[in-house]
C-alpha cells in the first residue's frame, strides 16, 4: 500500500504565527532551509518526517494536529454543496476541492456559509406559506408549531434522548424484548402493569399503568415504552426541555410528549440494531416491521431520526397525511421543506395510496429546485376497537434523494438515470414556479402574471 504524503501547509502556518516567527527563523529551528518551507507551507511539497520531529521536538507540536482530517471533511462538505441542482452547469474537479481545502480553508469556510444561508432562504420562502394562512392577528407562533419546528431543525434528532433508549432497550449490548423489558422496569419502581378493555390507549391511575387489549402488540409496546420514558428518563426529559427555551408551558408540555414518544420509538427499535437491520434489508419496511414487532408507521418513521453523528444512515423524509391533505406529520432530513400550512402537492403520490390500500405506490419526483426523489407511499388505517368505533384513515410518505435510492429495495427495477421518468411535483402552489402544472390552485407568491381575456390555457392567467 503507497505510503499516504502529509501536505499540512495551513497547519505550519498557523504554528509560526502563532510563535511569532519569521519564515526565516522558523526555518533555522526546523532544520530546512527557507525555500523547502516556504513550498511545504504553500502545499508544494509534503511534509517530511524530519520536520514532523523537528515540530514535536523544538515546539511540542501534537503531530496528530498535522492531520488532514479537516481539510478532507471541508472537501466532503463542498462535494455535497456542489451537489445542488444550482451549480447543475458542472462542479469543480476534485483536484480543485482539495487545493481549496488545504491552501485556502477560510475561503473554502466561507463558500460553505453562503449555501447554506441560500439553502436557509428557500427556507424561509417556503415559510411564508404558513405565515399567509395564518389570520391577520395572529403574529405569536403557535405552541404546536413551536414544538414541530424545535423537532425539524435538531434534524429530527435528539442524540441524549435516542442513546438513553438503546442503552434501555439493550442493557447487555443485545435487544430485549421491549414489552417484557418495558413492564420489569415499571415493576421494580412499584408499579403494576396490566391490559384492559379501556377506550383509551393508555391510562395510568397511581401505581397502575392500562393499555388497551384492543389494539396491536406494536401499540401496547409504543405506549408502555413512552410511560417508561416519563417515569424512568424524568431528569433527561426535564434537561433536555430546559436547553430548548419553549416561549410556553404549553409548548414545553407538548414537547415532552415529543419526547416520551421518540424515546418510545428508539426503544422499540434501537439506534445500532436497527439501523444494521435496515441495511440488510435494503430499507424494507415489511421486513423491518416484522423484524421489530413495529408498524409501518413506526418503521418509516424511525428511519428518518438516523442522523447519528458518525453513524448516519440514508438522510429520508417522513410525511404523513391525512384524506383532506392536510400534513399531520413531517420530519425531513433532506433538502425537500413541506408545506408548512395546508396540503401538499396534489402530483405526490401520497395522496393516491388512500386509492389503493395496502399497496405500496413508488414513484420518482422532481422538485422545482431540481433535486430528484424516490417517494414511497402507502394508506394506514387505525381501527377504533369495534364495530361502531370511527376508523382513522392517513397516508405515509417515506423518501430520500435519489442518489441513495441504489440503497433501498424499492428502487429496483426503476429507471433513476431516465430524466423523463420523474414526475415533477412542488411544496405549495404558493411557492411553486412551474407554469404548467394542471393542478395549480393559486399563483406563485413572486411571479407576475399576465392576464389576457381573450385566450383561455390551462389556467385563467399566465405565469411570466
């Protein structure tokens, strides 16, 4: 194996300024001479051994601190940046990355801030449609908005609540079996746990905790793992609402639910075990829900909080709706941003899986941004326990970018590389610039239109 060469000229730098030397008097004490260090700090030549013992020896240096490891995460950042359908002209070669990265990494830094604060006005733009249905009045952010959004920009994510789940769920490194881990946990602080004919889901009266024997064992083990959490995680629970500032106790009430209900869900399904299992699987939600004793639901939901530090996995979208089109749920570890008032794109494939029950409907979207998808949708329905019992009908959406679609089953046998098989769907008619979508409602927020009387396309107005 070629033995890797060290280019640390930003590093040696770094450490003479810091010293206070002049190249020529850095050089002396290096041992070099001044032409060989000025083309070591300009990445010209590598870094040799004598100068990595020179550094340690004469200034104390941590030679780990010579690491490329910074300049390599700046290359992988600005790979992803360049990603964006903006810079759809082509992207720099990565030769060019790495000269960014090593010789210049403010400017490389710098580049970095500035899509993102791009990427945080579409954002922002996409906002506009919750502030527009909003009454007049109305100017304070709702509790409930105040939650959600607390959850979507930690990514949906929450890294102490989600390790304190699998360090319950597997106290010996290897899962148990959450209702009966669930149920001792409960038993040895005293409290007794049994399943009734109630009507609600859940119910704790003193020192006993009901569940319904009306529903399935994937709701008995959600709910029993979500009174675990209240009882058991109290003090992290409690921490982790502090360190959030909610602006109410309302919202910091509805946030606490939030949270039992994720720790429920990373107890059912353990961060390291499930996410190992769904890799495996190639992302089947059946095999998973089998696998884990979870629903469809759960499953896809707890696929898109993998955003571990370290040990990501494919960044997806959750979504859910219901038959009015409105969003109940939704989580996005991508770059898609749902509509934040109303319904969503009438061209998604979730509304159509209430028109197919039981089917899994796939299907390959484009966004006006130009960022591809893989969306897998499918109608959940919850039965109310009898006969008379109303039954809560929704539709999930699951997906990711199409570039990680090679990793989940579902993608098999689709043209990913055929331009013309992607169905170009939109977050909200608000914001959406398409000119001749079909189902358009209302025009976009930011483009004039022209009104001609005396011609009639698919809309009454056109969009310039």
């Amino acid at each position: 194996m070629a033995t890797q060469k060290l280019y640390a000229g930003v590093k040696l730098r770094e450490t003479r300024a810091r010293l206070g030397l002049t190249q020529k008097l850095f050089a002396d004490r290096l041992g070099v001479s001044l032409p060989y260090l000025n083309q070591m700090e300009n990445n010209h030549r590598p870094v040799s051994a004598a100068v990595v013992l020179a550094l340690a020896g004469e200034f104390g240096l941590d030679v780990t601190e010579l690491s490329a490891g910074d300049a390599e995460r700046l290359v992988s950042d600005m790979r992803e940046a360049l990603a964006d359908p903006v810079f759809a002209d082509g992207a720099p070669p990565l030769a060019d990355l790495r000269l960014a990265a090593s010789n210049a990494p403010a400017l490389a830094r710098s580049f970095l801030e500035l899509h993102r604060a791009y990427r945080q006005a579409h954002e922002r733009l996409a906002s506009l449609d919750e502030a527009l249905g909003r009454e007049a009045g109305q100017t304070v952010v709702s509790p409930w908005e105040e939650v959600r959004d607390f959850f979507h920009y930690c990514d949906n994510y929450i890294d102490a609540v989600d390790r304190a789940a699998e360090r319950f769920s597997c106290p010996d490194g290897k899962r148990l079996d959450p209702i009966q881990r669930a149920t001792e946990a409960l038993n040895a602080r005293g409290i007794e746990v049994q399943f009734s004919n109630i009507s609600p889901l859940r119910q704790r009266d003193g020192n006993t905790i009901s569940l319904s024997a009306h529903v399935g064992r994937a709701t008995q083990a959600f709910q029993l793992l979500h009174q675990v959490a209240l009882i058991t995680q109290n003090e992290l629970l409690e921490a982790t609402l502090d360190l959030a500032r909610f602006q109410s106790d309302t919202a910091r009430a509805i946030a606490k639910i939030g949270l039992a209900n994720y720790f429920a869900g990373a107890a059912l399904m353990p961060y390291r075990t499930f996410l190992e299992a769904a890799q495996e699987t190639r992302h089947d939600l059946e095999r998973l829900a089998d696998s884990f004793g979870a629903s469809f639901e759960q499953v896809a939901h707890r696929l898109s909080t993998l955003q571990r530090p370290g040990a990501k996995g494919i960044p997806f979208f959750f979504v859910r709706v219901d038959q009015a089109g409105t969003i109940t749920k939704r989580h996005s570890a991508t770059r898609l941003q749902f509509a934040r008032f109303g319904g969503a794109c009438p061209l998604w494939n979730v509304h159509q899986a209430f028109e197919t029950p039981t089917k899994f409907l796939r299907q390959l979207a484009e966004t006006p941004d130009g960022v591809r998808y893989l969306c897998l949708a499918r109608d959940v329905s919850k039965p109310g326990g009898s006969f008379t019992a109303p039954v809560r009908r929704y539709a999930i959406c699951l997906g990711c970018e199409v570039s990680h679609a090679r990793g989940l089953v579902y993608a098999d046998d689709m043209e990913l590389s055929n331009p013309r098989a992607y169905q170009p769907i939109g977050i909200s008619c608000r914001i959406c610039e398409r000119k001749d979508c079909h189902q358009r409602s209302v025009p976009p927020l930011e483009r004039r239109l022209s009104i001609n009387p005396d011609r009639r396309g698919l809309l009454p107005y056109d969009i310039a």
